[in-house]
C-alpha cells in the first residue's frame, strides 16, 4: 500500500509546480480565488459567466460607473476626456421628454443606477481599456481583457432563447403577474400604454428579472454597442418589441439617447 504521506507530498509539489490536474480550466485570483467562478468583479463592475472563458457585465453600464470613469481622466487625461464626454443634448431629439431630460438624466443623483448614454463608441471602448486596466490588478496566473462583445459573444449572453430570440425571466412569459411587458421597449399597442412596462424613457440598470447567466436588460432598455460600430443589439425604450430580438442587428448614429453599453471580459491563461 502506497505511503499515504509521500502521496500527499507529490501531489503538492506537482500543483506547485504548474502542471497540475486541476488547472486546466481555472482561473487565479490575487486573493486566491479560481474560475470558473459565478461571478467577480472591477470597480463595482459585477461580471457573470457566460462560458468557461467569456464572462459578461451583468448590468448595462450605469451613469454612476461611467461618472467614475470621468471624473479620473479628467485630470489624467484630458483629451481622452474630450471624447468621452457625455452629450446631454441627445434628448432634445425626442419632444415628449420635454425640457427637463437634457437637464436632468445625466445631473440628477435620482438616475444614478440607470444607463448611460449620450456617449460615442470610442468613449464606450475607452471606459472599457480602462476598466481592463483596473482588473489586471486582480489577476495572478491569467490575462483579462475587457472590451465590447462581437455580435456572436452579445447572443451568447442569452441563456435560453425562444424562436423569435428572446430570453425573458418572467413568470408568465412576457407579461409578468400584473400584465406588464418584464422589458422596456416601445409599447404600440393600441390598449396598452407607454409605461406599462415599467417607464417612458430607461429604467434603472438593474430593473426586471436576470436571465439565467445572471444579466439583466439584454432585451430593451438601450441597445448596446458591440466591438461593429455598425451594430447595436437587444434593441432600446424607443424600439419596437420584434428589434429587441436578439436576431436583429440595428445601426443608430451616435450619440445617441437610445443606446448604452454592456462590456464583457475575456479569460485567458498567460
């Protein structure tokens, strides 16, 4: 019978030396925690695993995080900060938000937690060399990168698509227990009003169930950047119920009120 010690010994010595049994699909933190994890997170910033090595934001970016961002390259960089500015006047195109949304979304303290918009796809990348900058800290053994997601890496944060692409958490399908639509798009429906889903404009970032993977808002709410400029997915509060699809693929000029983002973060071994 092998000596259970001389054993125990071997088996440390072979993880310590980097070729264990157990690593292959793992991931080390700094403080010693492994992926494939549930989740971690950057800066407040809570990423959710899609797969073994794509993990997404599980909420789109709020006005707070992005606020963060700013204030930080302001002072450190004030070129980038001209391009990442946010351009309040995005509203202005929309005359049922009246006069005080241009005024009031990006000031006022009441739509911290909900998306940001009003911001380029460049500034969008640049928060996202930023946050990558924030987590390298993080990581041990690992390389992260985070950035905007590919149309493919977008769809595959939906868990659990039906036919039409849509993966809604609601208990009643897409209506949930008091007949509100669980994600915010344009309401035409001749009965139904605009703010049976929840609100006229956006909602807050962490608004309606989360899907299986833990992300919340793929579908409504703004539609998200993607590493194409030329395409936004889950479509937004001004699109129609089928754009928010996750089959459809829409172009909006940018800025845009209708349009925030949503990063992902790539695992890899270095």
């Amino acid at each position: 019978m092998k000596n259970p010690v001389i054993v125990l010994v071997f088996l440390i010595l072979f993880v310590a030396s980097g070729c264990s049994i157990f690593k292959s699909s793992f991931v080390y933190l700094k403080d010693g925690s492994t992926f494939p994890v549930t989740y971690f997170s950057v800066d407040n910033i809570n990423f959710v695993r899609v797969n073994e090595t794509l993990y997404a934001s599980d909420l789109e970016i709020t006005q707070e995080r992005y606020k963060e961002f700013l204030k930080e390259i302001e002072v450190a960089n004030p070129e980038k900060y001209k391009v990442c500015v946010v351009d309040t006047s995005v509203w202005k195109k929309y005359s049922f938000a009246g006069e005080h949304m241009p005024r009031v979304y990006f000031q006022h303290r009441a739509f911290k937690t909900y998306p940001i918009v009003g911001i380029s796809w460049e500034a969008a990348n640049e928060y996202c060399q930023w946050l990558t900058e924030k987590a390298k800290s993080k990581f041990r053994h690992n390389t992260i990168l985070i950035r905007l997601p590919t149309d493919e890496e977008w769809r595959l944060m939906i868990a659990k698509p039906n036919k039409d692409g849509f993966d809604v958490p609601c208990p009643n399908g897409f209506d949930n227990v008091i007949n509100c639509y669980c994600f915010n798009h344009w309401v035409v429906d001749t009965i139904l009003n605009q703010a049976q889903d929840g609100g006229y404009f956006t909602v807050a970032a962490d608004a309606y169930w989360a899907n299986r993977y833990g992300v919340r808002n793929a579908h409504g709410n703004v539609a998200e950047m993607t590493s194409d400029k030329q395409v936004c997915k889950g479509g937004g509060w001004y699109d129609s119920f089928s754009n928010c699809s996750m089959y459809k693929s829409t172009f909006y000029p940018l800025p845009s009120a209708e349009v925030g983002f949503r990063p992902i973060a790539i695992i890899s071994k270095k």
